[in-house]
C-alpha cells in the first residue's frame, strides 16, 4: 500500500461537467464552478507527453488551491517563460499523465487554481499522490486550502 497524500483534502467527486475552449458562465449550472485553461503551461505538458487524450482519458484528477501570491495572479505566474518551460519536464514524465490543465477560476469561487490532470488509468492517479512528486509540487506552490478528487471514467 503506498503512502497517502500528505497535502490537500480528499473532496468527494461531484457530478462534473467539462467543457471546451470558448464555453461562458451563462452555459454552466448556476452555482457552478467556472474554470479557464492557462493554455501556454497545458499546451507545454501535452507536448512533452506526445499523447492524445481522445480516447486515452480513463481518470482524471482535479486539484484546487487559494493561490497565496503577491499580487494574487496564477495565471501570471503561469505565462512567466521560465514556468512554462519547466512544466512539460515535470508532467512529461509522469507515469500515465496524458496532460495536466493548469486552470483558474473565472466564475464562481473565484480565487481558485490548480489542474485538471487526465490520466491513462485510475491507479496511475493514486501512485502520483502518494509520490514525493506530488508532495514536492504541492509543498512548492504558493496556495492553501487545496482540495482534489478523482474521477474515474466508464
């Protein structure tokens, strides 16, 4: 048995809709959670992983935090040239990761961030967060209140 996650709280999965590029608030739930992809980091993983997530996609994970910046911006820090870059190493790497979303909040609680993480199967999720690369990364980033839950796909 592998180590548990040492950070962020276990949510229970809620019913979950993922949409594409271009979907605004008015075509979500009300009260849902509006989440935009920071395309220049995702792009970054997708490439260095060379997979294709139509089909592939058995899991996915979502993680959320309360970035703790000054000035509160993830998404800025994630369009800094030297954050993109180092993104794909990291993700490209990582035993059954298809992409990592890194996403923010535009709707909804709105001081939120973190990733949708697509993944070849369920077990490759549980191995990441009991990893101390999950631990390294998540200890590393400014945030707190993180949150993640696992969906597990037909």
């Amino acid at each position: 048995m592998g180590r548990k996650a040492s950070i962020g709280t276990k949510l229970t999965p809620a019913d979950a809709t993922l949409t594409g590029f271009g979907a605004s608030p008015a075509t979500v739930n009300k009260g849902a959670q509006f989440l935009e992809v920071y395309k220049g980091a995702t792009e970054a993983v997708l490439e260095a992983t060379g997979k294709d997530y139509a089909g592939s996609t058995k899991a996915v994970l979502v993680v959320l935090g309360t970035p703790d910046l000054v000035p509160p911006n993830f998404k800025a820090m994630l369009e800094e040239p030297t954050v993109v870059g180092t993104m794909g190493a990291i993700f490209g790497e990582l035993q059954g990761c298809i992409v990592k979303h890194f996403v923010g909040s535009t709707w909804g609680d709105r001081n939120r961030g973190g990733g949708i993480y697509f993944f070849t199967a369920p077990e490759h999720i549980d191995a990441y967060l009991a990893s101390s690369e999950w631990e390294v990364m998540s200890k590393g980033t400014p945030w707190s209140d993180v949150t993640y839950a696992k969906y597990v796909l037909g």
